[in-house]
C-alpha cells in the first residue's frame, strides 16, 4: 500500500517535470523503497550511494517517516 502511494508520487513528479529522468526513494540504510529510473541506472548502486553521502554529511535526514505520517514539515527550530 504504502509502497504504491509513493510509486505513485514519483510517477507523479516525474509527469509533471519535463526535466526528470530518474528519482528514488531510499531507507536510511540505502535499501531502495521504490524508484523511477532509467534503464541503465541500477536501484541498488543509487541506495547505496544515498547511505553514503548521507553518512558523510554527518547530519539525519530532514524528513522522517513520522513526518510524512504526520504531514508536518515545520523546519526544526535551531
């Protein structure tokens, strides 16, 4: 269910956006949830990458799964 609401978003996105080629939605660790890509682009490879820029960045991700649930977006005061 979930994971067909947000296929849906990413199909969506990329409807709408004439420039959008590829787009992925990706756990924390790097596992791909659902993803919107180009042939040649392998899922895995781009969660795998995701984790690591995200580890690198030293920071958690902005939006959380709770945040979604929510719908609240309100950027974290500090």
């Amino acid at each position: 269910m979930l994971k067909e609401v947000l296929n849906d978003a990413l199909n969506n996105l990329h409807a709408e956006s004439g420039a959008l080629t590829s787009s992925a939605i990706v756990s924390i660790d790097g596992l791909p949830i659902v993803s919107v890509l180009e042939r040649n682009i392998d899922s895995d490879r781009v969660g795998s990458l995701s984790a690591a820029l995200l580890s690198c960045s030293g920071r958690p991700p902005a939006c959380s799964l709770r945040q979604f649930q929510s719908n609240d977006f309100a950027r974290p005061a500090g």
